[in-house]
C-alpha cells in the first residue's frame, strides 16, 4: 500500500474549518496548504509521499533534540543550587525524556524507517548532534538558565509552528508539548530575573548574547525548499524566516521585561519602504 491514498473531502465533520490553536483539538480536516478540507492524516501511510521524508527527518532532529538536552542538565541534578532548582531540574528532565518518549512513538508510525531513526535518536550525544545549540555544555547555572530561556523557547515556537499539522497525531501532541516548554521558559525567566536582581547583569547579558546567535539558527535558512514544501503541504504554519521573525519578537519583549540592555534584531519585521501594505 502506497503512502498516498484516494480520499475525498471529509463531508462528516461536524466542526467547522479553522485553525487548532494551542491547547485545542485539532480538527479533523486539514486547514492549510494544498490538502485543506481533506481528512487530517491519521497515520504515516496516509502521508502524502512528498511530505512523508520531511516529517519522518522533522521527527528525528526534534527526538534527538529533546533526548540530547537531557545529556545537558542531567549534571544539574544535583549541582542546581538550591532544592528547590534540583527539583526543576528534575522535572524538566522528566518533561524532556517524555517528548522525546512521544516523537519515538510517532516515528515508530514509520515501519523499518521509522524503527531506525528511533536507534539513531537513542543513540544521539552531545558530541554527534549536528545542532550546535545541543553539543555545548552547561558549565555554568547562568547558561543553564539562558537555554531555557532561549533554546526551549525555540522549542515553544516549533511546538506553535506544528500545532495545525495535517498529520494528525502530531497536531494533537502539540498542546500538552507546549504547555510543558512554556513552563521551561518560565523557569528560564524566574531564574533569570533572580540574577538580574541579585546583580549579575554582565554576566546574564554575555550569557544571552552568545546564545541567542544559536537560537536564531535553528530556524535554518531564510529559503529552504523542504520548509516550503512543509508550509505548502499543510504540516507548518509559517516557513524559516517568518518563524524566527516570531521567535524575535518574543525574545524582544521578553529581553524588555528582564530589563537587561540586549539588543534584539528584529530589523526584518519592519517592510521596506515601497513593498506592499
Ligand atoms: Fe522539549
Ligand atoms: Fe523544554
């Protein structure tokens, strides 16, 4: 049996088209790209052959990803400052571990493919990650704190970017996903603040300033030919350079609300004199 099956649109869905924003059930038909008003794709043979390679790569780097910052904070255990940290740490490590858990399931939906990608994610080191954001330790708390500031905020835009994916199991992961990196972000912040309040400014400012560099590169390129094809076949919302616009944007406000002297280059969201209005 092919990937691609004969479907029509689906005439039994009660909810109306629309979008599945964060925290809601995903509708039953696809919302965007060229696949819009047929049935979401309940398995991985559903998947059209063009979007199949791209999701079962997008499933991998993310499992990888999420198994490999484990790596990163697993030292923090029991070096987190107080109790109370090591307990977070704990936590974000068990949130982590359970992302991955879930994308290993849905690459599972993959046959042989899928089972190998899963060996390659287990088998996945800080030292064998091509993400650079993934290969650099967390030598210092105030990096620590900056990762989840700004890496697992990646993570919560990627998390935005899938949530209306036409490949249903997918879609419905995004929510819970979210909410958990969303609580890795505020952590990022909380401990942050603590350290801007507690008169560490230089080397919260360093910290953010090196990372956010690696942040904005694991958007990818401004152009990339798969994150069109993913954006015209309905499983993101917005290609590479909208994405990273957004995450920008946020990092902005969030840099504002730290009170910390970062310059934040948003520079692309402002059109060009003469373009459209
Ligand atoms: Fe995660
Ligand atoms: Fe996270």
């Amino acid at each position: 049996m092919g990937r691609t099956s004969e479907r029509g649109p689906a005439s039994t869905d009660a909810r109306p088209p629309g979008e599945a924003g964060p925290g809601t059930t995903a509708p039953r038909t696809v919302s965007r790209g060229r696949y819009a008003g047929m049935r979401r794709f309940e398995t991985a043979l559903d998947v059209p052959d063009e979007l199949a390679p791209i999701l079962l790569r997008m499933l991998s780097v993310q499992a990888s990803c999420e198994l490999v910052s484990v790596q990163q904070f697993r030292g923090w255990l029991n070096l987190a400052p107080t109790i109370e940290d090591r307990w977070t740490m704990a936590r974000i490590i068990a949130d982590e571990t359970r992302h991955g858990l879930e994308l290993c399931r849905l690459l599972g939906d993959f046959g042989e493919e899928g089972a190998r990608a899963v060996d390659d994610v287990l088998a996945a080191t800080t030292d064998t990650i091509p993400a650079p954001a993934f290969r650099i330790s967390l030598d210092r708390w105030v990096d620590v704190a900056v990762f989840l500031y700004l890496i697992d905020r990646v993570g919560l835009a990627q998390n935005d970017n899938l949530s209306d994916a036409c490949y249903a199991p997918l879609a419905r992961a995004m929510p819970q996903m979210r909410r958990e990196e969303q609580l890795h972000v505020g952590v990022g912040t909380r401990l942050l603040t603590q350290m801007v309040r507690a008169g560490q400014v230089d080397d919260v400012v360093e910290a953010i300033e090196r990372w956010l560099p690696i942040a904005v590169g694991m958007f990818g390129p401004e152009t990339s030919a798969s994150a069109t094809l993913a954006v015209d076949g309905g499983l993101k919302r917005w290609d590479n350079g909208d994405a990273r616009d957004r995450y920008l944007t946020a990092v902005a406000g969030a840099v504002e609300d730290l009170g910390v002297p970062v310059r934040v280059p948003t520079a692309r969201l402002t059109p060009p004199p003469g373009g459209p209005t």
